[in-house]
C-alpha cells in the first residue's frame, strides 16, 4: 500500500525562471500579432475591434478607446478611421451630444471577430482547470496591474480594464421607484 500512495504523487516541477516565463510571453504575443496581420488587420485594429465589441455603451467612444490601449489620439484616429473604411466599425455621433462619438462594431465586424486567432489561446485556456485559470488569471492581473502603475507614475496614459467593461447601473429605476411612491 506505500508503493500505491508514493506513485500518485505528482513529480516535483522545476522552478520556472523570470526570463523563461517573459520571453515564452513575449513570444506568443508576438506570434499572435503576426497572425492577426495574416487575417487583414494589424494589431491595433484587432483590439480596437474587441474593445468595442465588449465595452459597456458609455466606453464605446475614441477617447475610452485611447484611454484602454494606452495609444495616442493620432493611432486612435487612424485605427477608427480603417477600421470603418473596412465596413466593421460604425461612427455616429451619440443623441443630444454635438461632438461625443459612439463607436459600433457592425455584423461584418462581429464575423470577422470569430476568426480571431486569439481564439486559439482563449480556447487553450477554457481547456485548463478551473484552478490552473485561476492562478494564470491571478498572475496576469498582477502584471497587468504592474505595468498600470509604472504607466501611472511616469505619467503615461492606460487605465483599468474594469472601468470600461462594467455595466453602469440605470438611473431610471430609482425614480421610477420614487415617482410611485409619490
């Protein structure tokens, strides 16, 4: 019965080196970024493209798309710009507001966006364990956050991914409550 209980202990992995772990990352950015320009976007219009496609309706504007890459308003301009030549993106101006933009990504967008390579990486990962996510999501926020707060102290522009993908509650409930109550 030891020998049993012994050949079900997992082996003892290797510690993993910084360097090994930043330059696997870096690869695979990179090998996805050449990919992304195989299917007819460079890398800017892809995460143009699924930053619109997942952004709550008050983010969906150049400045918060400028605000989440972390790009120039020139890069930003230029990517919109494409990106609506190329008939996935549409540009209108938001109602009641003169000069505030809204940002829409069109059908042919939202096709486009299942031949997305990064959906190879998103499916690799759903084939993980609910624990090996957990642990690879929790060390991606904490680089992530990192490389926030250096942007941050050397006044360099990227902002939280939370503050542009959260619903915004609804005003209109609330008083519609207190106009009944009335």
């Amino acid at each position: 019965m030891a020998k049993d209980k012994k050949s079900k202990k997992k082996p003892k992995q290797k510690p993993v080196k910084s360097i090994e772990f930043v330059s696997e990352l870096a690869r695979l950015a990179r090998l996805m970024r050449a990919a992304e320009h195989e299917i007819g976007l460079n890398p800017a219009q892809w995460e143009a493209l699924r930053f619109l496609a997942r952004c709550n309706k008050s983010s969906n504007s150049p400045i918060a798309l400028t605000r989440y890459l972390g790009a120039t308003k020139g890069t930003i301009s230029q990517t919109v710009i494409a990106l609506v030549k190329k008939g996935l993106v549409e540009k209108t101006n938001r109602k009641g507001e003169r000069r505030s933009v809204a940002l829409t990504v069109t059908g042919e967008g939202y096709e486009l966006l299942q031949e997305d390579p990064w959906k190879r990486v998103e499916h690799a990962f759903e084939t993980l364990g609910p624990k090996k996510r957990a642990t690879a999501a929790s060390v991606l926020a904490v680089l992530m956050e990192d490389e926030l707060e250096h942007r941050r102290d050397n006044d360099l522009s990227a902002w939280p991914s939370k503050m542009f993908f959260k619903k915004k509650k609804k005003a209109k409930k609330k008083s519609k409550a207190k106009s009944a109550k009335k």
